[in-house]
C-alpha cells in the first residue's frame, strides 16, 4: 500500500480523492466475507514475565475517537526525528548496563512492546497515511496460530521531508515474535527478532532571526539552518529464545505446576554521526579527532543468559519466580570496553476473583498484583536494585470502575554515556557520578469509561543531566516531581461529542528539570451513525496547548537534550481539524494540522530553533482481515 499526497494540490483535487478513498472502502468492506465479531477471537500477552503471565482478549480497536492521533507529537517538529521527554511518567527499565538515554523513543520497538498472540484464525491489519511535505506511513501487523505455533509480525515504516531545510527522516521497524506449547503442555518456547532504523538529517535548527511576522509564510526550505551536512544513523537489532519445560506431569490432583526456564538473547546496537562541513559552520566549537570533517560511531553488543524457576497455580491465581541472569556488554567507541553483571531476580504475582463470571458483568470485582525485584550483586553496575509493585483493583466490570496503584523505588547506575565519551566534539573519561536513586508512586481512579484521575509523585537525588554546553554533570540535593492528569469523554445528545485531557506538572527545580506546567487537549465533534448503521462518522476539531517553559536544547553530536536558558517557550494554540470514520472493517480519516497557522503568530515551537509543522494535511486508512 503506498500513498502519495502533495502539499500543493488543489482544494478540488483533495476533495476528489477523498471522495475516491471513501466510495471504494465502501465498496471493498462489502465485498470481504470473513469479518469476525467474536470477541476471544485475538489474545495477547507482553514479553516481560511472560511465564508467569496470562493471556488476555485483545479485539481489534474499533473506536474512530482517535484515529487522526496516529503518532504523539515529536518535540523537535518532524517525525522520525528526536523528541525530549516533556511528559512525567511512571516506569523504568530492568536493571542492567545501558549505553545512552533513547532519543528516539517515540520511533523504536522496544522487547517491553513485543507481544506473542493467540488466534482463532488469521488476523491482519494494514494502515496507509500520506500528507504534506512527502509524509508516508505504511504500518502492518499480521498474527496467525497454526497447531499450536504463533507467528506474528509487526512491521512500520516512515518517512517524512519535513517542512525545514535539512530536516528528512526515515525510520524502519519491525519485530518478529511466536510462541509454542506443546499439547500436554510439558514444552513450550517464545521467541522474537526485533529491528529499528532511524535516519535522519540533522539541521541544528533553523537560525534565530529566520522566522518573523513578515517571513511566515514564506517556504521554509529557504530558510538557512545552523547543519547543512549532518546526517545521524542509528540501528538496533536484537533476538530472544527463550525455551521451558515444565517440571511435574500436572494431573487432577496439582495444585501447582512447576517450571525451568532459559532465556538467551543478543543485542546489536550501531550509533553514526556524520559531519562534513564542520570547518566553517562554527556549530561545535572544539574538534578532538579531525578538524575538516566528524564521522562518530559507536557499537554496542550485548549478550544475556537467564535461568530461572517458576512455579504457577493451576487456577492461574499465584505465581512466583526467581533466577539467575548473566549480562556481558561491549562497547567499541574508539576503543574496547567490557562491562559484565550479576543480576538475581523475583517475581511475585496474585490474582483474586471475587465473582464467578470471567466477563466485564456488572458485579466483577477482581485484584491483580505484581511484585517484582532486581539486585545486581556484582559487575559493573554491582549495588543497583530495583523494586517495584503493581496493582488494581477492579471494583466494578460493567461500568469500567476501577483503582490502580503502581509503587517503584531502585538505585541505577549512570549511563555510559555520562562517564564516558569519545567523540570528535566532546570527550570526557571516568567522571565517576553516583549511582541514581528514585522512588515513585502512581495512584489512579477511574470513575467510569467516561473519566479517570491520577496522581505521579518522583523523588530523586544525583540526577544526571547535561549542561549549557552540552557536558553532562550530577546535582547531588533531592529533586520532587509531581503530576495530575484528568481525562474526561462524554457524548451529549446521542452526536455531540466533547473530551478532555488535562496534565498538571511540578518540579522542585527548575534549573534541572524542564517540564511544561500545565498541558491539556480538548477536542469537540459530531458523532453518529449512518447509511444504515453501516457508517460511523465523527467531525470535529482538537485543540492543544502547552504551558510556557523553558524547554531543552539539542545536540546531534551526541543526541542528549542540554539545558538552555536562552529560550523560553510561549503557548500555541495548536488546533486539528478531522474527519474519522468507519465502514466495518475499514477506518479512514482526513486531518488538517494546525489549522491556525498563520493566524496564531510565529511562537509554534517547543524547542529552540525546531518549529512543528505548518499547516499540514494528512490522510490515512486502516484496513483489518480475519480470512
């Protein structure tokens, strides 16, 4: 499936697509035979814990409400490019050696997104998206479950011009994962491939006096840029199997069936920079390696051996884990290094029914806990522990009432990258930073399917940062964060549809921590059903605005988000406008991206010298398969 859209085509032309899209989904949603309504259908679980975790029943997301929301925003205004992390949100990662913070975490499949599935049949689902300035989207997931072997694949590819000089990206992923058991469940196996590209131009910004009131709306690819010929490479390849027997025959009278289990993986990472126009730029002040041109990389391998121990209730009701995982990583960046750990691990699951009935009936009640601990005791990063416990509490399975809380407290050693460095633009060895010490607590409510509250607090100390130019550096005093979000969606009058996202943030320093205060999205629109009942339709417009901020800087060279003073963000109203809509099984949508553009004034960007995009359409379609 490939789109092409051009920026310059005419109303009519636009109007005379989007009647072609809409007449022949129409006409091939009739035409497919297979559609299944049967919601067991798909079931799915997460890699993490994926022993001792159960199956759930996941239907193909048949909601339009957000269909125009294809991607959260990127930061520095293209997608595909590095985005800074703006938004307070719970969670870490498992314990271990890591080389640098992910600058593209909006653009990657991580092992923690990997899924293995379950299927009554073949499923499949294609989306397609083009728009302004050379924007495609072409995204795939395909699952199929044959004698008792899944295999599922899920593939995404990107790529968009960008509206400024010097700004195109291209990003590839996918990942491969299957799982097997055998018919007496005494073997079974997971397995996964992942891969993730992201290339990129890298353009330093656009220059400070550039954009005016006068210059708008003039083409922005002749506005000058501070990078006219840097590129940045990044790739990723990892592979997981992981095999388990199970330890006892599980006849009528078990309780608890007991398990061994093996996990190998490996994990290919490549970082490129290239710069050949460094001498009369003036973008990097120092040159280390060569003053003519900058060709940085780096190469990490990383090699994991786990074994471990479980045991699970028949009833699926307790589990428990503990094992052993072995870490050896590599890292070639103009020299070797070895870095090893010793990691033991828990896990601690339980689960209570408190009604008969497996379905979300009015009565359900349930609990669900999860508790889980790391400790390296010995190695490179030897002391760091992580302790975690999640939990909810569905008190009410018809109305979508529910309370979850998450509780997490760890010590992580710092990245490689903020002890180490080599690079033609910024070196520095053994800078010896403690360890980082965190504890965190999420607490939510939802009322209903119509609203939810919740509440983030984070306590750190030796926060690790990077400077005004670009140095990394550790504030040793205590750092609080707090958030507040609240989400609220009601449809008045049977078609008059309204929503509400609101994010409230606060932190103790605001030297160290960048963070808008307040941050909502509102969107207002027509909703309703026609022809029928066989077209859902929904108009409207979405508002989003951000809090004025001092926001990060940017460094290709090293892809880490500095601190900045020499900027300060004003709010935007960045308006939507959109037409979602579906024919069973097809969903399409027609958007147009800030529809004030223009009107608003120039204060359109959330990091120096990267503006978001002008006044952009995109158009897209979702196509889903059962046969």
């Amino acid at each position: 499936m490939h789109f092409i859209f051009q920026q310059k085509r005419s109303y009519y032309s636009l109007q005379k697509i989007w009647l072609c899209l809409f007449c022949c989904s129409y006409f091939f949603s009739g035409s497919q035979t297979a559609y299944s309504t049967d919601p067991a259908y798909l079931a799915f679980k997460t890699e993490k814990n994926n022993l001792i975790t159960n199956y759930y029943f996941t239907y193909p997301d048949t909601s339009i409400n957000n269909l125009h929301n294809f991607f959260p925003r990127n930061f520095l205004g293209n997608i595909g490019l590095p985005s800074p992390n703006y938004l307070l949100n719970y969670g870490t990662n498992d314990l271990g050696f890591n080389f640098c913070p992910p600058a593209y975490k909006n653009d990657v499949y991580n092992e923690n997104q990997v899924n293995y599935y379950r299927t009554k049949g073949p499923y499949a689902n294609l989306t397609g998206i083009a728009g302004s300035k050379k924007f495609q989207v072409f995204k795939m997931v395909f699952s199929q479950t044959y004698k008792r072997v899944n295999v599922t694949l899920k593939f995404s590819r990107y790529t968009s011009e960008g509206f400024y000089l010097k700004q195109q990206s291209y990003t590839n992923n996918f990942y491969l994962s299957s799982n097997y058991i055998t018919k007496k469940e005494r073997f079974g196996y997971y397995f996964y491939i992942l891969n993730n590209g992201n290339k990129n131009k890298e353009n330093g910004g656009i220059k400070a006096d550039s954009l005016t009131e006068t210059t708008l709306l003039q083409n922005k690819q002749l506005f000058p840029v501070r990078l006219n010929s840097a590129t940045r490479d990044n790739r990723e390849f990892k592979a997981m199997f992981n095999p388990y027997f199970k330890l006892n025959k599980g006849d009528s009278g078990t309780k608890l069936n007991h398990f061994i289990q093996l996990k190998s993986s490996f994990a290919s990472s490549k970082y490129e920079y290239n710069d050949y126009n460094i001498a009369t730029e003036n973008f990097y002040i120092i040159r280390y390696l060569n003053t003519d041109t900058t060709h940085d990389s780096s190469h990490v391998l990383k090699f994991i051996n786990e074994i471990s121990y479980a045991a699970v209730s028949t009833n699926s009701n307790f589990a428990l884990s503990f094992g052993y995982k072995n870490e050896v990583n590599q890292v070639w960046q103009k020299a070797d290094s070895l870095f090893y750990n010793h990691i033991a691990t828990a896990d601690l699951v339980f689960r209570k029914q408190f009604t008969a009935s497996q379905r979300a009936t009015k009565d359900q009640r349930s609990l669900q806990t999860h508790f889980n601990f790391q400790y390296i005791f010995d190695g490179a990063n030897k002391g760091n522990y992580k302790a975690e416990n999640r939990s909810v509490f569905l008190l009410n399975g018809g109305k979508s009432r529910y309370v979850y809380l998450n509780l997490l407290a760890e010590s992580r050693s710092a990245d490689y990258i903020y002890n180490y460095w080599i690079s033609n633009h910024f070196t520095w060895f053994n800078n010896g930073y403690k360890a980082q010490q965190q504890t965190q607590a999420n607490l939510g409510f939802a009322f209903n399917k119509n609203f939810s509250v919740g509440v983030f607090v984070q306590n750190m100390n030796n926060y690790l940062f990077f400077d005004n130019v670009g140095l990394p550096g550790q504030y040793a005093k205590p750092i609080s964060n707090t958030g507040f979000n609240l989400n609220f969606a009601k449809i008045f009058f049977k078609h008059l549809g309204t929503s509400l996202e609101y994010r409230f943030q606060n932190t103790s320093n605001t030297t160290y921590v960048r963070l808008p205060k307040n941050q909502a999205s509102a969107k207002l629109f027509y909703t309703g059903f026609l022809f029928k009942n066989n077209l859902q339709l929904q108009i409207g417009s979405q508002l989003q605005i951000y809090d004025s901020f001092y926001s990060y800087g940017y460094m290709p060279s090293t892809q880490a988000f500095y601190l900045q003073e020499n900027f300060k963000t004003t709010p935007y109203p960045f308006v939507d406008v959109y037409i979602n809509a579906r024919i069973k099984p097809v969903s399409f949508f027609f958007k147009l991206e800030n529809a004030l553009y223009g009107l608003a004034g120039t204060h359109y960007a959330l990091t120096q010298g990267y503006y978001q995009t002008d006044r952009a359409f995109r158009l897209g379609i979702s196509w889903s398969f059962f046969d």
